[in-house]
C-alpha cells in the first residue's frame, strides 16, 4: 500500500488516515481526536493529539479540507455536528 493518500507539496495525509476521513464524509462517522480537531479547524489541538508522521504532515491536511471536500463539512465545531447529523441518513451512498 502507498503510505500517502493525499500528497501536498513535500507533505501527505499518510494512507491509514484516508479511511477515517471517508468515513466521516460519507456517513458523518466521527473520526478519532486527531482527525476532529482538523476538521474544527482546531489546529492548536490537532498538535497536541497528533503522533509524529502526523504531526509532520499537518498542512496536508489543511490544503486537503480546504481544496478537496465541501466546504460545509469542515471548519469549525458547529459545521462538523452539522455534517454528521446531515450524513447519518445516507448510509446507502
């Protein structure tokens, strides 16, 4: 498997985390800490859960959120309950 899912510059969103974001753009599944605080744009957090091939990698994600996924999915605590509650339904997708 190639380690990089997404690439952006000399960064990447390491393929194991591919998943958990599907997940939650698809079926409003929430993701683990790291991947929430990404998505609610809490980047101070996101740094305090992040290991360390994540850690590295933090603007992918960021240039990810912001170039490849509706804009109404990420961005602030609010946007991401929004989603979730809007995804739940569509479990068939």
């Amino acid at each position: 498997m190639n380690e990089k899912g997404y690439e952006f510059h000399e960064f990447y969103i390491p393929a194991r985390m591919m998943d958990g974001i599907e997940m939650y753009l698809k079926y409003g599944i929430e993701p683990g800490s790291f991947l929430t605080a990404i998505i609610q744009n809490n980047l101070s957090l996101a740094v305090q859960c992040a290991d360390s091939e994540n850690l590295r990698n933090i603007p992918a994600y960021v240039a990810y959120f912001y170039n490849e996924v509706p804009l109404g999915c990420w961005g602030s605590p609010t946007k991401m309950e929004d989603w979730i509650k809007s995804r739940r339904g569509n479990k068939n997708e």
